[in-house]
C-alpha cells in the first residue's frame, strides 16, 4: 500500500493537502484521490477518484477512511452501484 500527501494550491489561492494512493489492481497502476463533484451534478458532495492510464472511474459513497483500506477493498469501492465510468 503507497500513499502519499501532495499540496495543492486550492480555491483561495492558499495551499491544502490531497490525499493520493497509488494501488495496482487488475493489470493497472491507479491513483485514487477525492475532488469535488462538478458544478453540473446536482447531487454535489465529495467523489473518490480512481483513474490510470486509458480510464477513469468516480466513487459517489465511500467511508471517510478510504484512504485506510487495503488495496483490494479500496478498489472493491469500484464496483458499487455508485459508480460512473
């Protein structure tokens, strides 16, 4: 399990911490990381971010310790109902 935090400079200009894992699962090297739902979904709220080379894949329900499950569960997320490719 890698992990690591990288600083981004946000909305304000000041800069906040991201949190990005880097997990390989079914032949691909993912990085996963949270942003903030497009302005255009009306839902809103956080998605957990999963993309590699060729795709990427957007989390809408995921526990607030994502970044803590094993590589396996953290990719199992995936395949949950509340999943857009």
């Amino acid at each position: 399990m890698n992990e690591f935090r990288a600083s981004r400079r946000g909305e304000a200009g000041d800069f906040e911490q991201e949190k990005v894992r880097w997990i390989t699962a079914e032949g691909e090297r993912w990085r996963v990381f949270e942003r903030p739902a497009p302005s255009y979904d009306r839902r809103g709220g956080t998605h957990l971010i999963f993309d590699c080379a060729l795709i990427v894949r957007r989390v809408r329900r995921f526990p607030a310790n994502w970044h803590e499950l094993h590589d396996d569960a953290l990719y199992a997320l995936t395949r949950d109902m509340g999943i857009a490719d």
